[in-house]
C-alpha cells in the first residue's frame, strides 16, 4: 500500500476529478464547488514536470549537502546559476527532507512537492518560508507559495516520519560527517538572499530620500525574516494536533511578516516616479522570462485551462477514487482503533474537513498583480486562507481525538509512519 500511495501522492494532480465521484461519494467527501472550483488544485501538482526529474536526479546522484543549505540561493537566475529556480531548490529542500527519512536511503517521499520540493524537512513546516515571500512579492512568482495546500496538510495528520526520524533533526551536532541537518540548518534556509537591496538600487537609482526608504524597508525585511525564524520548532512535534499546531504558528508568524513589510513598501514605492516603478517590474518580468524559458510549452496542465471540464475525464475520476481509498482507508483505522459510532462519525468529518482543502487551496497559477503593494495584499490573503484551512482541519482533529484513549492515540499516530515506510 505505502508504494502506491507514494505514487498517488506524487501525482496528486489527478485529485483534480473530485467532482466527478458519483453523488454517493460527494455525500461522502463533501465535495463541493463545481468542476473548476476542484480542478484548479491540480496546476501545482503537475506544474514543471521536466524539473522534478532533474531534481530527482541531483538528490540521487548526491550533489548536494546539507550545507547547501545556507549557501546556495534557491532563486538561480539572479544569482548566476541555473536559469530556472526550482531545479536547485528541489534538490536542496529534498536533501533536508529525506536525510532524516529511513537514513535518506531513498530519494522520494511520499510528502513532496510535485516540483520536487517538501513542504516538510523533518519538523519544520515550509523551510523556504522567507524565500518564497520574497519571490511572491518582489519577483511577482507564487509557483512555490501556491504548491502549499492539501498535501502539507495530509502529512501533518500522517506523519511522514516515525518518531526517531524527526528526533534525528534535533539530535545533537558534533557527529562526525552529520547527514542529517539541524533544524537550525534547516531554517536557514528561510534567509536566502533576503531582499535583493542591491539589485533594486542598480535598477531605479534612488535619490537620498529614496535611499532612505529603501533602507528601512530591508530593515523591515530582516526583521520579517526573524519573526518566520521564532517560529521554527526548537524540538520534533510528537503528534498530529503538534503538527498541525505548527502549521498554524508558521502561517501565522509569515502573516505577521507580511503586516511589518507592507508599510516600509508602500513608502518606498510611492516615493518613485513612473519610470523608476517601471524598472521595479523588471524584476518580475526578468523573472517571468527565466521560468518560461524552462518550461516546455505543453507543460501548463489541461485542468487549468479554460474550458477544461473534468466530468469527462474518465481516467482521472478513477485514480481520484483510488488516491482516496488509499489516503482515508477510514475502514482500517476504525478497525485497527476500535472506533464506536461516534468516533467514526468525527473520523469521516476530519476526512471531509481536510478533503475540502484541494477546493480552499486551489493551486492554479494566477496572474500576478502588478504592484509590489498589491502582491503583498494577494500573498497576505493565500497565507491567511490556509491559516484558516489548517485551524478546520486542527479543529475537526482535536474532536476526533477528543475521546479517544491513550492507547488510540498512539495507533492512529502509528499508521502515519507505517504507511510512509
């Protein structure tokens, strides 16, 4: 079972066919919305399909370490490496993620990203987290931050890791040759390049007010950083609800950044003039060419294209149901539990409440505003739509675990790990 779901997993983009479960299964699953409203989960999940196979094979051939870490910068094409971006984070966040996986023996997850990315390195819950508000809000790209949806949210109930995995990110250090990175290490991460002041400076040559501003709004930025770093766990999270609680501590500490940043931002753009705003969007547009130029032109998923209606995919209604039956076997765990009526009744609302998340998180990509200010607000509202997703699902867990028995809860905490194996 755990082979399949690992593929299942690993093509999640055929959850796009939620809605054509017959109307037994929608009952079941809750599943609401209409075509597009399911469908457009998939983007994220299909997205740069020729880069996970390249990232795949930098994390088998070894390339990268842990160090890497702290030294390479996720975003390439500014910094002279690769001209797509994810081909490199891939490899980074894979080699964090899987170091601590049954020894990183093995080169996939179940957990991860269709990019080739993780959600989850160990205990920490987005390790890029920095990164990616700079890239969104600078560099107008959410390919990362939309990826974010479901799929972290599942491995938060079913743990990726058995518990000696994740105690492994939080040994410790002085092992000679450490395959497994802190969770500090890991962190780091989040601080990749920060703001790129200089770059921005070289492109609208700021007058000494202008400087000023932009000063502030680095600083500002620092400080963002810091606030996403408290909340990095300082130990492994021993449960679903711990997980799930972390979640929600990340997503709150990113929203947090976002409020410090947005009024050193509106500051120093509204102190350019029209030409130098101009020059600011050359970030973006720099951006948008790099990631295209990667891209094979069929690579864009028909699920997100207008028109695209999945009651006629056939294929993809079946794999949906199967992906379904092997994440929610709610059979076996209310077997292997000894779950009574109520239990199973709150067992099937945690599956219909997470379930609900592929609507909520849609992953399709979006135009991207044309202001820094309005990427802000646009980034802000995706964090806090999650935040808002992972306290249902926290809410729907705590109800499920509410009444269960120690015993219970070690069982259900069990099958995370056994099935990930």
């Amino acid at each position: 079972m755990s082979g399949r779901m690992g593929l299942a997993l690993a093509g999640a983009a055929l959850m796009i066919a939620a809605v054509l479960l017959p109307n037994k299964a929608e009952a079941q699953f809750g599943l609401r919305g209409g075509p597009l409203g399911v469908a457009r989960f998939a983007v994220g999940h299909v997205i740069g399909m020729t880069r996970l196979r390249h990232a795949r094979m930098a994390v088998r051939g070894g390339r990268y370490r842990s160090a890497a870490l702290r030294s390479q910068d996720p975003r390439g094409a500014e910094r002279g490496q690769p001209a797509n971006p994810y081909i490199l984070r891939a490899a980074l966040t894979a080699q964090a993620a899987l170091s601590g996986w049954h020894g990183g023996r093995r080169p996939q997850g179940w957990w991860r990203h269709p990019d080739g990315s993780y959600g989850w390195a160990g205990p920490v819950f987005w390790p890029f987290a920095h990164d990616d508000l700079t890239t969104a809000i600078i560099l107008g790209d959410t390919t990362s931050l939309s990826l974010y949806g479901y799929g972290d949210i599942y491995a938060a109930i079913f743990a990726p890791y058995a518990a000696t995995e994740f105690a492994a990110y939080t040994a410790p250090q002085g092992r000679r040759a450490r395959k497994v990175p802190s969770v500090e290490a890991v962190c780091d991460a989040s601080d990749t390049g920060g703001l790129p002041v200089d770059r921005i400076a070289a492109l609208v040559r700021p007058n000494e007010l202008q400087r000023t501003a932009l000063d502030e709004l680095a600083t500002a930025w620092l400080a963002a950083r810091d606030t996403i770093r408290a909340a990095c766990p300082t130990q492994a999270p021993a449960n679903a609800p711990d997980r799930i609680g972390l979640m929600q501590t990340r997503l709150a500490a990113m929203i947090k950044a976002t409020d410090a940043i947005a009024p050193p931002l509106a500051k120093f753009v509204d102190l350019l003039d029209a030409g130098q705003k101009a020059k600011l969007d050359a970030l973006a547009n720099e951006r948008r060419a790099a990631l295209a130029a990667g891209q094979r032109k069929d690579a864009q998923p028909a699920a997100c294209e207008a028109g695209y209606d999945p009651r006629y995919d056939v294929q993809a209604q079946r794999q949906y149901e199967q992906l379904v039956q092997q994440q929610w076997p709610a059979g076996e765990i209310a077997s292997t539990l000894r779950l009574d009526d109520t239990a199973r009744a709150r067992l099937e609302v945690l599956q219909d409440t997470t379930l609900r998340t592929m609507e909520t998180l849609s992953a399709c990509p979006t135009h991207a505003a044309a202001t820094p200010q309005a990427r802000l607000t646009a980034v802000k509202a995706r964090l806090e739509t999650m935040l808002q997703a992972v306290k249902g699902v926290g809410d729907a867990l705590d109800d499920f675990e509410a009444d269960l028995s120690d015993e219970q809860k070690v069982g259900f905490e069990a099958i995370g790990p056994k099935r990930g194996a």
